[in-house]
C-alpha cells in the first residue's frame, strides 16, 4: 500500500528522482517516508544516469545496465538474501577505500561494474 508521495508506476526511470529504481527501490519509495525523503534530497540508493561520468573509467549506460541485471539474475538466484548490516557496512567501507569507489554518489566504476553501491552491499550474492 503506497504511502509516500512517489510517482512511480513501475520499476526502471523515476523521472521525479531522475534514476532508474528496481522493483524493491521503488516499493521502498513507494512505502516508507524515510527513504522516499532520502531521495527527495538525492541521497537514496540508485543509479543516477544524468551526472556527469569519467568515460574512461566508468563503463557506459548499456554495459552497466547488462552488469546490474546480471547482478540481479544472481541476487533472485540467491533467494533475495540480504546480509545483516555489519556485513553491509563492511561491504561498503571496504568499497569506500577502493579507487575505483565514486564516493560521491556511492558508485563502482569498475568496468565489470559501475552499479549502485548502496543497494548490491546488501545482497548476500554480491561481495
């Protein structure tokens, strides 16, 4: 049951937040109002695609879109496990020494990668 402001219909670009949101991101817009209000001040996990990118260190919009899905395949493969929050943390501040890390904006630009940080240090597939 919607009870944030979200506009979303469907997974995929939320044009209010100008990124593209997987089923579960737009549900968690869509329910809770700490993280609709995360977005609303752009700080809630997704790919942001209209932020300017080193090209040479950022893979491009389809092979990122191709690396998230197969993450994705992998993740519904796992059951949707997610890890507890120290794992997450871990994950992520590990993340957050790697060179590769956008700290920013919390994205891998590694070229086998280039996904939203914030949302795949949760998945017990991903490491």
């Amino acid at each position: 049951m919607q009870t944030t402001p979200c506009e979303c219909n469907a997974p995929g670009w939320c044009e209010r937040h100008h990124c593209f949101k997987v089923l579960e991101l737009m549900e968690q817009c869509q329910t809770s109002q700490l993280w609709f209000e995360r977005w609303e001040r752009g700080e809630g996990p997704c790919l942001p695609i209209d932020q300017p990118v080193v090209p040479d260190q950022m893979p491009g919009l389809a092979q990122r879109a191709i690396n998230f899905g197969t993450a994705v395949i992998r993740h519904v493969a796992s059951g949707l496990q997610k890890v507890d929050q120290a794992t997450c943390d871990t994950r992520l501040a590990r993340c957050r020494q790697c060179s590769s890390c956008d700290t920013d904006r919390m994205v891998c630009r590694q070229p086998g990668c280039g996904c939203s940080l914030n949302v795949k240090a949760w998945w017990a597939s991903e490491d």
